[in-house]
C-alpha cells in the first residue's frame, strides 16, 4: 500500500502501490503539460471521499511502500488519462483487462 501526499501540509491518501505507479504518470504527463485537474478519490477507511486540485504549484509525492516496480498497463494509462481530461476530474477507474504490459523506463 503506497501513499499519496499532497502539499506541505502533508495531506494524504493510502493508494495499492499498482494503482499509485499509474496514477503518477498520468499527473506528472498532465502537470508536464500545464493542464491543472481535480483528482477525486475514496478514503478507503470509510471515512468518505476527498478532492485534491492538481496544480504544478502545489507540492506532492508518490510513496511507494513495495520494493519493485510495478508493471504498467498502457489501456489503464490511457483510461486514467481521459478521465482526467474529462468534467469529473481524475478518478480511479477499473484495470482493465488482456493488455499487454511493458516495463516503465
């Protein structure tokens, strides 16, 4: 289970380490671009859902807590990736299935 940790404040969600190592290209090719976003996600203690702005300005980090690096799904990329272009902002949407998998590098 990894985290992630928005602004000095140290605001932060538990995210599966699989889940985290996707998300985080999707925002860093987002903030690359200087495109801002909302990113909507569960708490995952039941304690509700939490919106996070995403901006170049504002601080965070990807912990990883697992030692290896998880394998990238380039469909789930691209999933993440156009519901973060999209009204809604960034959620965290179903793997999907029977894609080939390549190494991030």
């Amino acid at each position: 289970m990894g985290r992630f940790i928005y602004d000095a404040s140290g605001n932060s969600v538990e995210i599966e380490d699989r889940t985290l190592a996707h998300l985080r290209i999707v925002v860093m090719n987002k903030l690359r671009r200087s495109e801002a976003f909302m990113f909507d996600v569960d708490m995952g203690d039941g304690s509700g859902r939490r919106s996070f702005w995403m901006h170049p300005s504002v601080p965070m980090q990807f912990h990883f807590y697992g030692g290896r690096q998880p394998r990238i799904n380039r469909m789930w990329v691209e999933d993440l990736m156009q519901a973060a272009s999209g009204p809604n902002g960034l959620t965290i949407v179903p793997e999907p299935a029977d894609d080939p998998v390549v190494e991030e590098g």
